[in-house]
C-alpha cells in the first residue's frame, strides 16, 4: 500500500491523464504516418518534458510509445504501406482486405489485437522484473560489463547487411561515448579543448539527429506526391470481428504473443522482427495457409498481437537491468539519466514508485489507445492524408527548439545538425544506425564497469572469464558475431 497510493495520486492526476491522452494521440499520428514512428515521437518530446517531474515525464513519453507502436497498422492497412517497421507483416492481409472492401473488419482485428498485445505484456512485465532486477543486483562489475558486451554483440549479429558493419557502427557509437570526462578518474578525452564538448555529447542532439533530421532529409528528398487514401465503405458494427473469429484465434494470439514478449526481451530485436516471426509460423501452422497474403484476419491477429507484445518485452530489461530492448527503450534510458535517474537493477530499490508508474502508464496508455481507435475509426484514414510539406516543417522547428532547450546554446543545435548529416553518411556507407545508438547508451556502463572489474580483481582481466555467469555473457556475445558468419560457410561447403 506505500506504494500504491503514490503511483495511483501520481497516475490519475488530471495534468498526467491529459499528458496521456495527448501522448497517445501523438502517437498513433506518428506510427499512422509511412516514414515516422513512434521513436521520432519519444525523441521530439523528450526535450520538452525537461520541466516535468520525472513520473509525469515518463508517462507522457510511454503513451507516444505504445500509440506508435499501434498505430502503425493504420497506413498498413489503408495503403499497403507499414507505418513503422513493427507493422510489416500486418500488410500482407491486412490491406488486401482493405481492398475487398473490409476495411474495418481489418482495422478493428488490428484495434483488438494489438490492445491485447500490449496490455497483457505490460501486466507480465511488472511481475517479472521485480524479480530480474533482485537477480541483478548480485551480479558483479564483472558480469554487468559482460552482460552489456552481449547486448551490443547481439543487436551487431541482427544487423541488415555486413555483421562488420555492424561492429563498425558499434565501435564508433563507443568512441562517441568516450567524449568528455572519463567516468572514473575525471580525465578530459577526445573534447579537444572545446567546453562543450568537455561534458559529453548531447544524448538529445543526438538522438534527434538521428531519427528525426536524418528522417526529414532522407524521406522528404524522395517524396512526390502525399499519399491517397479512401474512406472505409463498410458499416462500422463494434470491431466488425466476430466472436467465433476471435475464438478460432485465441492460440494465434497466445503464440504470437509469447513470440512478441521472447523478441522484445532480447535486446536490439524489437518488434520490427517479432511481427515476421509470428506471422510466419501462424502461416506455417495454419490449416489453411493459402489464405494469406490475400486477406486473412489469422495474419492481422499474429502480426499486430505480436509487435505490440514486444512493448512490454523491452521494458523488461530496460527497468531491470538498464538494457535497451530496442531504439525506443535506448531513447527512454537516455531521457531517465536526463532526470536523473539511474538505469538498472537498483532503481526498483531508489524509485520503485516511478518503475510503477511506467508500467501503469503503459497500461492506461494501451486502454485509451483501443478507445481513441475504436471511436475514431472513421477518423483514422484522415490521419494519412496530413500533407507531408507541412508535417515536415514542423517536426524540424521542434527539433531545434528541443535541441536548444536541453543546454540553452546554439552549439547544441549545431551538433544535432552534425548527427542528422552523420547518419546520412552512415546510411549512405551502410552502417546500421541502432548498433551505434546502443553502443553510445551502453558506452559508459561499459567502460565503467571494465574498470571497477580491473580494479577490484587481484587477477586482472582473469575474472571476466572464470566467473561463470560473466562467461557466459561473453560466450553468447562472441557466439553471436562468429555464428551467423560460421554458419554462411558452411552453407556454401
């Protein structure tokens, strides 16, 4: 109960509900929308909520979260065209039943499935990572540094393309976040007598370079024409799905959900690779898998149940053990040390109020998301037909104004210009952005506890490899940048 009360006062406040409501809003208009999600949304607030309370900041941020991460299927069912990366695979049926005139038969599988998603992963979230984060606290500098070298390693092996320019990225996220004061001993790296640079790089500049400047620049440059979209035809009868169709998937969506919430707890992966992973193997076990692809609801229930199930997947290691599941959670860890809080094990211990209140966020965010789509259906096809050379505009003004507001100099705007132009040349090179993201969240907790591990053994690096549970860490780290490489060929043998 010396919990409870507080999260709830905190919760339900009216000032948090609003906060909620707006952020949900924001957010399914940012996974509606081909190009955005809800990451650039997150991004784009997070300098804004500088002047909030930690537990109103969260709040706000995770309704634009769990709003993008469901509002993705929206211009996937409307277009054919995945909002965000989460909603690939809702395409393949979703939209041909757009077309055959079931437009909300599809949304509101969509609607339902992803609620259910994301609700219930949040519900298992907050009874699990209690008991991860009691597990974590006895793990030493040791282990953490090799459990933070497996999750830079594993989100290097799921890169597209070269896993060595995955690494390559990583590498350089680490050397990134190297600049500045060494955490240890104070010593004064890589700022090449520049002040601002004596503090760090800009974890906003950043991030809002990253997503948001390189978004603008990249998508805008190939944009022709705004998107055309028709209203849906159909009558609206509650979510215009049965309840006999919603009884002959309920081990779909068990299945796609444990998937969501197994993707989404490793980190890097997300749910951009759950909702593949779970259509496929709903196809696969299907008695009638040539029906997808041509506008079956059993693919909308397994894509949309399981890249909402990876919400609750990723906060897992991002309260418990300060690991970024994906990019969202990375962006969120950044904006906890920007209220300064501390990532990890012991913040269940120091605030265990605002662990809470990030969950119940995420769970009142998920309710007043099913409603705002639930009756706004009708609404929702206009949400695409916002015209991109206003949109875009208006996303780069919020982008120096927040850039601006995090230090008050104009140094910093000019770095989020550096990042923006420097994750154009990482794409044009084919570096994956999310290694260096990670690796430049992850940098200090690495380095730091390499360190502590050094100065703590009598041994020196001996004890990285002969306690156990920091070997196996690194196994699964080396094992994951030598396998896929491995594997490649043998397959060719």
């Amino acid at each position: 109960m010396g919990i409870f009360n507080p999260v709830v006062t905190s919760l339900f406040s009216p000032i948090s509900m609003i906060l909620m409501l707006g952020g949900s809003i924001m957010g399914i208009i940012f996974g509606a929308l081909p190009g955005l999600s809800g990451t650039i949304g997150v991004t784009l607030l997070l300098p804004l909520t500088f002047g909030m309370s930690p537990n109103l900041a969260i709040a706000l941020l995770i309704s634009v979260w769990v709003g993008g991460v469901s509002g993705g299927f929206i211009s996937a069912t409307l277009l054919g065209i995945p909002g965000t990366a989460s909603s690939v695979a809702t395409c393949f049926d979703a939209f041909p039943l757009s077309k055959q005139g079931k437009t909300t038969k599809a949304l509101g599988v969509g609607i339902l499935a992803s609620f259910i998603g994301t609700f219930l992963s949040a519900i298992i979230a907050m009874v699990l990572s209690p008991f991860i984060a009691k597990l974590a606290i006895k793990l030493g500098p040791w282990e953490i540094f090799s459990l933070c070298f497996s999750a830079i390693t594993l989100i290097v092996s799921m890169s597209k393309g070269n896993i060595f320019k995955g690494l390559a990225s990583a590498s350089i996220g680490l050397v990134f976040s190297s600049v500045g004061f060494a955490p240890v001993d104070a010593y004064n790296r890589f700022s090449f007598g520049n002040i601002y640079l004596s503090g760090g790089l800009n974890g906003v500049a950043l991030m809002l370079g990253l997503f948001a400047v390189y978004l603008i620049a990249m998508d805008y440059s190939k944009r022709s024409n705004d998107y055309v979209v028709e209203d849906p035809k159909d009558k609206i009868h509650g979510f215009g799905v049965t309840f006999k169709e919603i009884k002959n998937n309920i081990w779909n969506m068990i299945r796609s959900f444990a998937i969501g919430l197994w993707i989404g707890f490793l980190p890097g992966m997300g749910a951009g690779l759950s909702n593949l992973l779970a259509y496929s193997q709903a196809k696969n076990s299907s008695k009638y898998p040539e029906k997808f692809g041509k506008g079956c609801i059993d693919g909308v229930f397994a894509s949309e149940t399981s890249n909402n199930a990876a919400v609750g997947g990723a906060m897992i290691p991002m309260t418990s053990l300060g690991i970024p599941g994906d990019a969202t959670t990375a962006v969120l860890l950044g904006g906890l040390i920007l209220h300064g809080l501390q990532p990890g094990p012991l913040l269940f211990n120091n605030n265990p109020v605002f662990v809470y209140v990030m969950y119940g966020a995420t769970i009142i965010a998920a309710i007043m998301v099913l409603l705002l789509q639930f009756f706004g259906m009708r609404l929702l096809p206009k949400i695409l037909k916002i015209p991109y050379h206003y949109l875009y505009p208006t996303i780069l003004i919020l982008c120096f104004i927040g850039a601006f507001s995090e230090t008050n100099t104009l140094f910093n705007t000019g770095l989020m210009l550096f990042f923006g132009f420097f994750s154009i040349l990482m794409g044009w090179i084919g570096l994956p952005s999310t290694p260096f993201l990670m690796a430049f969240i992850l940098g200090p907790m690495l380095e730091v506890n390499l360190r502590r591990g050094i100065s703590y053994s009598t041994t020196g690096l001996a004890d990285f490899i002969t306690r156990p549970v920091s070997a196996l860490f690194l196994l699964v780290g080396i094992g994951s940048i030598i396998l896929p490489p491995l594997r490649r060929i043998f397959k060719r043998i």
